[in-house]
C-alpha cells in the first residue's frame, strides 16, 4: 500500500474510533434510540468504507503479484479462498444498504 493510501486509510480508521467513542457517549447520556442507530449506520459505512479501500488495494498489489509471478506459496493459493468470503461479505454489507436493520 503506498504510504497515501496508508495514511488516509489511518486516518479514517481513526475518525471511526473517534465516531464509536462519541456513540458511546450518547449510550451513557441515555440519548434517543434513533439516533444511536443512525450513528452507528455511518460508523458501519465508514467501516465498510476502509474494508473496500483494502480489498481494492489487496486486488491491485498483493493478488496480482501473486498470480503474475506465478507463486505457489500457501498464501496465493488460498487467496481465492480468502478473497471469496471477503467479497462476499462486502456484497452483503451493501445490499443491506440504509435499511439495514
């Protein structure tokens, strides 16, 4: 990963953190259901957000690698393997979309 990607990916993790503190805050100041639900509706998309910036790069950099250079390595034969859940799980994160719960 180049070390832009890498540092914006940093910082949006640390946006999350920062957004999941807050939803935190408003569990303990008894705040209205809804809105903890809508804020934890964007701290999943914005978590589902960095899943997709690394699947993308994993795509472009360590996948391709492995299958151009023809490795055989346990990690690039089970990278189909992996991948599958991984895009799957991606799928249907999206699917679910705002409606969500």
């Amino acid at each position: 990963m180049e070390q832009s990607e890498k540092t914006a990916l940093i910082n949006r993790l640390k946006s999350v953190a920062g957004h999941v503190n807050g939803i935190a805050t408003m569990v303990e100041q008894d705040r209205y259901c809804v809105d903890l639900i809508k804020q934890i509706q964007a701290a999943q998309a914005a978590l589902s957000k960095a899943n997709q910036i690394i699947l993308d790069n994993h795509l472009r950099t360590c996948l391709t690698t492995a299958i151009r250079g023809g490795e055989t390595s346990w990690r690039a034969a089970s990278a189909s393997g992996r991948l599958g859940p991984a895009t799957m799980g991606q799928k249907r994160l999206s699917r679910r979309g705002p409606r969500g719960l």
